[in-house]
C-alpha cells in the first residue's frame, strides 16, 4: 500500500528523513515510533503530499506521487482517511457537518451523503451526538468523530498521526480496537504514536524512527 | 463489520447515476443557497461593504447619466445656430437670389433667406449708428448675403463643417461663416467632462476591486481552519473557491441595488433646479432616472468587477493557506 524508497527530506540545513526504506503491504496495520522530531510527522506528510522529498520514491497505491501535479493532489488526498492528534474538527459544523466534510467534497447528494455519516457515527458510537457541535464533546468523543470522519469515504488507508496522545489509557484502547476493526475489513492502516506502552500489547509490527532513520523493522507484512 | 462490509449494490447503484454537469449544478445551488445564509451572519459588516461599493459605483454611473442626457441638451441648443454666406461683390442681385434658390434645394438645408447688398447696407445703417459715415460712400461696401438654417440632421459639426467647405468652392461666394466656436466649445467641454468621467470610473472600478478583494481575503482569512481541514480531506481549488465567488456575486448585486437606490433618490433630488435651468434656456429638457438597460448594466457591472475582486483575491489568498 505504501512504499518508501531510499526517501530523504530536508528542510533548509535541517534533515528530517535519511535513506528510509519500507514496505506496509495492502491490508495491514503498522505503528510508526519514535521521539517527537524523529520523522514521523514528516513520514505522514510525504504520503499526504503536505510535502515532497527531496531525493527518493514514495508510493502510494501503485501510484508514484512524484507523477502527481499540484491538480491531482486533492483526488490523492481523498483516498486517504486522516486521523489528527488534535482531531481537527470545526467547532462552527455540526457533529454531523463535520464528518459529512469528505463526502460534501467528493459531490455526494444529501441523501446518499446523510446514510453514510450515520453508518460512520454508529460505527464510532456517537450516533445520538450528530446535531450537536463537536466543543459539547469529550475529548474521546472528538477523537471518534475525526475517526469517523477519516472513515466515512471508505478509504483504502487511513493515517493517524498521534490519534491517542490527549486520551487517557482506557480510552486509548478503545481508539486502537477501533482501529483494529477496520483493518479486520482490509483496510491499510498506519498509525503515528510515541504510546509504547499500548503499542507492544498489540501484535502489529512497528517501524521505529530515530533522528530521521529508520532502526525497525524495514518490510511489513500483512495478516 | 457492518461499515466497511455493506454490500455495494443497492449502495452504488444510489451513488453513482448522477451525471458530472447535474453534480455540478446540483453543487453550484448548493453553495448559492449556503453563500446567501452566510451572508446573514455578519449582515452589519456585509452592510458597510455594499455600502462603499454601491457609492464607488453610484458616482460614476451619475456622471455617466447626466452626460449621455446633457449630450441630448447640446443637441438641442445647436437648433439655433445658422450659417452665413457673404457673395462677392460683383455677384448682381438676380444672381445672388438664383444661388439662394439653388441652395435651399439642398438636402441638408432646411431654410434660406436671402438679404440684398441694399437691404443689408439699410440694417447695418440702422443696427450700427454709422449712418453718417454710410451716406459719405459712392459705393456700398456691404455684400449680399444669404441666411441658412440647416437641416436637423446635419447639426452636427462635423456636418457643418462639411456644408461650409462645399459652399466656400461654389461661384460668387465670398465667405461662409458659421458660429463655430460655441459650438466647438461645448463639444471640448463634453468630452473633456466624459473623459474626466471615464478616468474616474476606471479608478473607482479599481476601488471596487480592491475594496472586494479585502473583503474576501477577511474572510478567507476567518475561514483558515476550514480551508485547511477541507484541503487535508482533500477539497480541490475550484470547491474552495467557490463560497467565495459567490459571496463576491452576492456583494456585486447588493451593492448595485444600494447604488441603483442612490441614483434614482439623486435624480429626484436634482430635478426640480435642472428643470428650472433648462427652462431658461427654453428647452424642455427633464433628467432621467436610469432606464432599465442602464439599470441592468449597472447590475452587470457592479457583479463582474466583484466576482473579478474576488476571484483575484482568492487565488493568491488559498495559495498561501496549505496545511504544514
């Protein structure tokens, strides 16, 4: 699903990627770690086309993003569900409007648009909060709403830089279970944490970062 | 896991009929109607912005209004000029009243009088108190001279201008002479005032511009964490534009009422004097109010220049906006 190959980044003087290598095949789920400022940020930003490499092939879906014109990124980016450590919502939308965004943007109808907010919001248990504004929520409950915005266009991958950090442990897991069903249903899934404690209870394999090099495993597969 | 399993087929078959254009313009209404209900959410500062266009606006569009009608009004006085043509001395009276009968078969003339060499002496005599010095001459120095009251159509002074030379080539005339420079005068005088009018239309309609630009670029500005989020999901430019040209329309067609509004209210105000001024002029001119074409170019013009201060705004706005 994602392929890196002998990617670097620099920015100004400062190197924030070295020769990374690795592979996370179609369908599996892998954790990206490493102290803030080791890479990570940069990693999910080159497959989100916020940035390019400076040397080095990056692909995505069968798709080399180097091809990719300024045009063609936002049909890129819709293939991809992105989850934000600071969730990323829109305090003036509704629960609702919120998730509705991808759809809105793809040119769904209001009616087709409508039944697949509210299979995503079921999917994440807030189906009762879609008329509310996402500043009523808990913390938890804002983080399932970005979920189920990264999810409503059923993409092939989601990313989530970080999708834990502000969550206490319980809720923490109940995020990654959450994660771990949708990868269930084939879905590729890269996550972003420095959370290594609940990263070593759960059997993905890991891609460690340290200062812009890749020290983990380089290959992933998939179950 | 119900979400992601749902089977495609009724769900597709749903999703995928509808066509490119019919998305289009089912999108397109979409963000008229949301475009307008924003434009209820800040009505006092949507207000001061339609207000300053609509005066940008209204001043040139007057000026333009009182021009196109005063050029009406110049028309109209110039029905009092006439040409005089002096004939040679040597030109015998039967003569001269045979080029007085020829001339008044022309078609760009509408009446001729003719005034004998002795009829003229007679009224000079009387008109200038020389009389005198008049009676002492053996032979009258005065010519003939033949009065023309042109034609409506040939009024103007390029026509004159034309009639002149033709009649300065006929036999046994001396000299034409046409009150020219009064004419020529208020001719300068309007153009000089629709140059005056044009220059400051170009100027306000930059103003118009800029005055949308900023406006848009407020917003666009407000919008930032918006713009942002719908970029990372993957918005393309032209869905993030969009909002944003129609807010310019919106401005564009608020403002050319308020301007419209102005006009008309000015035009009131100003009729009673212009009708007394043109009466005294015996002229039964009146001022106008815009007519609906004018009507419908200011519209026209006032929703282009906004859409154009918008869009220029923000293509360079969204640029700077990218999600790091």
């Amino acid at each position: 699903m994602i392929s890196f190959e002998q990617v670097s980044k620099k920015y100004h003087e400062k190197t924030a990627l070295v020769n990374a290598n690795f592979h996370l095949q179609r369908g599996a789920m892998a954790f990206l770690t490493g102290h803030s400022g080791a890479g990570k940020s940069t990693l999910l930003k080159l497959i989100m086309l916020m940035e390019r490499p400076t040397s080095g092939k990056v692909i995505v879906d069968r798709q080399d993003l180097s091809q990719l014109s300024r045009a063609q990124v936002p049909a890129h980016r819709r293939k991809i569900g992105l989850v934000f450590q600071n969730h990323q919502l829109l305090m003036d939308y509704s629960v609702f409007d919120n998730v509705a965004l991808p759809l809105k943007i793809s040119g769904y109808n209001e009616r087709d648009s409508g039944r697949r907010v509210r299979a995503a919001l079921d999917k994440v248990g807030l189906l009762d909060k879609e008329r509310l504004s996402p500043q009523t929520l808990s913390t938890g409950e804002q983080q399932r709403v970005g979920i189920a915005r990264a999810i409503v266009n059923k993409p092939k991958l989601i990313l989530a830089d970080e999708p834990t950090g502000n969550l206490d442990p319980d809720l923490s897991a109940e995020i990654m279970r959450l994660f771990q069903q949708f990868n269930q249903v084939g879905v590729s899934i890269l996550i972003a944490s420095h959370d290594l404690e609940l990263i070593q209870r759960l059997p993905h394999p890991v891609i460690a970062l340290n200062q812009g090099r890749i020290s983990g495993s380089a290959s992933l597969m998939g179950h | 896991m119900a979400f992601f399993n749902k089977p495609p087929t009724h769900n597709a078959s749903r999703t995928q009929p509808e066509s490119a254009s019919k998305r289009l313009l089912r999108e397109h209404k979409e963000v008229l109607v949301s475009s307008w209900e924003r434009l209820w959410r800040t009505p006092l500062s949507n207000l001061l912005t339609w207000l300053t266009v609509a005066i940008a606006l209204a001043l040139p569009a007057a000026l333009m209004l009182l021009l196109s009608q005063a050029s009406h009004l110049g028309q109209q006085v110039n029905q009092s000029s006439h040409i005089s043509v002096f004939l040679s001395l040597n030109t015998t009276d039967e003569q001269g009243q045979l080029i007085s009968r020829e001339l008044a078969t022309r078609p760009d003339i509408a009446k001729v009088s003719y005034l004998s060499a002795a009829q003229a002496l007679i009224e000079f005599k009387s008109s200038s108190g020389l009389e005198d010095i008049l009676s002492s001459l053996t032979e009258n120095p005065l010519p003939a001279t033949i009065l023309i009251e042109p034609t409506n159509a040939s009024l103007s002074p390029h026509a004159l201008k034309k009639m002149t030379q033709e009649l300065r080539l006929q036999d046994n005339i001396d000299q034409v002479l046409v009150d020219m420079a009064w004419l020529d005068r208020l001719q300068s005088l309007l153009l000089t005032s629709q140059r005056f009018t044009y220059s400051l239309a170009l100027l306000l309609a930059l103003g118009v511009l800029l005055v949308v630009g900023n406006t848009v670029r407020l917003h666009i500005e407000s919008r930032r964490e918006e713009i942002l989020v719908i970029k990372l999901v993957g918005g393309t430019d032209a869905y993030l534009r969009r909002p944003f040209l129609y807010a310019g329309f919106w401005t564009g067609l608020f403002s050319a009422l308020i301007a419209w509004i102005i006009l008309q209210l000015g035009v009131i105000y100003l009729h009673q004097p212009l009708l007394s001024l043109a009466q005294s002029y015996q002229s039964d001119w009146q001022l106008q109010g815009l007519n609906w074409m004018g009507s419908l170019s200011l519209i026209a013009t006032s929703c282009s220049l906004s859409v154009l201060g918008a869009g220029l705004a923000v293509r360079r706005q969204l640029n700077l906006i990218e999600p790091k």
